[in-house]
C-alpha cells in the first residue's frame, strides 16, 4: 500500500534535498577551488546555479510523480551551487581583506559582512514574489495557474541575476594572488 504524500511531507522532503545539497557543495567546492582556483570555483559555482535555475524555472512532468522527481532533481542540482558559494565568498572576503593594508585587521568582519548579504537576497526574493503576485491581482486564495507562474517567473528571475553574475565572473573575475 503506498501513502499519499501531503504538501507539508513533500515541503519537508523537498527542504532536506535543499540542505543535503548545499552541505554538499560546501563540502566538494571548498576543495575543488583549493585544486582549480578560487576564480574557476566561482565561474563554476554560478554556473550550475544558473543551470539548476533554469531547470527549476522549466520543471515539468506528465504526472505528480514526475514533476515532482524532476523539480527535486532541480533543486539538489542548484543548491549544490549555492552551497559551493559559502567557502568561495568566505575565502574571497578573506583574501581581499588580507591584500588591503587598511583591512588587513578587519578581515573576520568582511568575512561577516559578505555572509551578512543573505538578508539583502532574501528580501529581495520575498519582494519579487509579491510583486508577482501582485501583478496578477492574485489577493486571498490563489489559483493554482497563479501560484504555479509566480514560483515559476521567481525562479526565471534568480536565472536571470545567475546568468548575470556568471558573465561578470567571466569577464572580471581576477584570480587571487
């Protein structure tokens, strides 16, 4: 007999993908940068975020089953490159810090500083999805074709800032001394 999976055990389920995988790319990407280089570790980094947030943007499945499977996949896909994020800014702060005499004795404080932007970004999500939500009058009880756009142009929207990100990497991104 197979038990029938509920939003919460499925948001559940779908939170421990995320954490697992970002414990993951934190792990394979602070050493993967010490044998590449923090500036290839960057580019890459943003690269499988900019893919898995493309792929979250375009999940889809014929059945539940298979949507969800494909968005889980999507998701583990992307949180490994938000994981891999954590010791390359962490490293980075740490570094810039080290290179500027007049940082030199701020250093944990960039470090903070750096990690201290995670607000800025979830505010700014939470901001987007409103406005989404807004756009479509979508007040009270939402439809689903409405719930299902705003999570799926919140996630074009992250693509975008990703693919943004991933040119300046390209372009500018010095490698560290």
């Amino acid at each position: 007999m197979q038990a029938k999976l509920t939003i919460n055990t499925i948001a559940i389920f779908a939170q421990n993908i995320e954490i697992t995988a970002i414990i993951v790319g934190m792990l394979s990407f602070g050493f993967v940068a010490d044998v590449i280089g923090r500036k290839w570790g960057s580019r890459l980094t943003m690269i499988i975020m900019f893919i898995g947030a493309c792929l979250l943007t375009g999940a889809y499945g014929p059945t539940d089953q298979v949507f969800l499977s494909v968005f889980c996949f999507s998701l583990f896909f992307y949180a490994v490159g938000v994981g891999g994020e954590y010791p390359l800014a962490a490293s980075s702060a740490a570094e810039r810090a080290e290179g500027d005499p007049e940082l030199r004795k701020r250093r944990g404080e960039m470090v903070v500083l750096t990690f201290s932007q995670q607000g800025w970004g979830n505010f700014t999500n939470t901001l987007v999805i409103l406005l989404l939500l807004a756009m479509q009058g979508a007040t009270g009880t939402l439809t689903s074709s409405e719930a299902e756009l705003t999570w799926r142009l919140q996630f074009g929207v992250g693509a975008f800032i990703c693919f943004c990100v991933t040119v300046y990497r390209w372009l500018y991104l010095e490698e560290s001394e």
